[in-house]
C-alpha cells in the first residue's frame, strides 16, 4: 500500500490510516490491540481508523494481502497520541518575592514529556519568551523584562506544546 501522508502525531482518540493499493485488495493493520482489516474501493482507495489508547507512542505495520494470501512488506508506523500539557518549572522569581525593581525578567524550565521540545513555546503574560532547547524534551525559557506595578503583581506563565496542549 502507498499510505497517504498524515500526522503522525494526534490529541485524537483515533487515528487514520488512509492511501491506495491495487482495486480491491485487502488492507490490513496490525497492532498490540490486534488486527484491523478492510478491502480496497474499486480505484484502490482504502481508509482505516483505529483507537489510541491513552497517552503513548502506538506502533502499527501495515500491508497489503494479495490474491495468494500473501502481505507485501510491513509498513511500520508510530503514531504519538499526546493530551498532556507541558510540565513548567519557573526558577525566578520566586512565588513569593518582594522587590522595589520597575520589572523583573523571568527564568525557568519547561519539558514535554511526550512530545519532547519540539514545537514548545512559553510565554509571560502573553509575550513570547524565549526557549532555549536542552537534551532530548526538555529546555529552559527566559522572558523579556516584565514591568512590575506597585503592590502585589501576578505574572502569567503558560506552556504549549507542538500539538497545542497548554500549561
């Protein structure tokens, strides 16, 4: 089969393999959750899809079945099904801080781990901070000066990874 090309990353609870194959041959996907099975449309058109479970990398193998009972080469496929936000770790400031300083710039950590760092973004009160990318799925972030007002002041930080979950 030639699989159509896809996102093989999702928040989805399922996932779609689509493509084309010769007219009516079957199509068959093999999993830890078993196999799935479909006979291609007369133009060789085929479309499966199939349930993630939880937050995991899956791994499929698709083939063809020909007329002789026999599959072409496995096609393997991972497929990241990720709906968990980004862990965020702010260094500075502290929670509770007290200073006579005009703004403050702040600093911390932030990983993913799923999707690693790919595609991670921060920001401070709705400003783009900066994401320095470490090893593997993590990195650090450093923001613009934030301007402090006087008296108590709440500085807003929020992650989002590649696929749009959020911190």
């Amino acid at each position: 089969p030639v699989l159509s090309p896809s996102i093989l990353q999702t928040t989805d609870d399922t996932f779609t393999f689509s493509g084309s194959i010769f007219p009516r041959t079957r199509v068959q996907v093999v999993s830890a959750d078993g196999v799935v099975d479909m006979v291609a449309d007369g133009n060789g058109a085929f479309s499966l899809s199939l349930p993630l479970q939880g937050n995991r990398v899956h791994q499929f193998y698709v083939a063809g079945i020909g007329a002789d009972g026999l599959p072409t080469p496995l096609q393997p496929r991972r497929v990241l099904r990720d709906t968990e936000g980004p862990i965020l770790e702010t260094t500075f400031p502290p929670a509770i801080w007290v200073t006579s300083d005009s703004n403050v710039v702040v600093t911390g950590r932030v990983r993913d781990r799923l999707s690693g760092h790919q595609g991670l973004a921060v920001t401070v009160n709705g400003v783009a901070a900066s994401v320095i990318l470490g090893d593997g799925a993590s990195g650090s972030f450093v923001s613009a000066p934030v301007n402090l007002m006087s008296g108590n002041n709440t500085i807003d930080v929020q992650a989002t990874d590649a696929l749009g979950n959020r911190s």
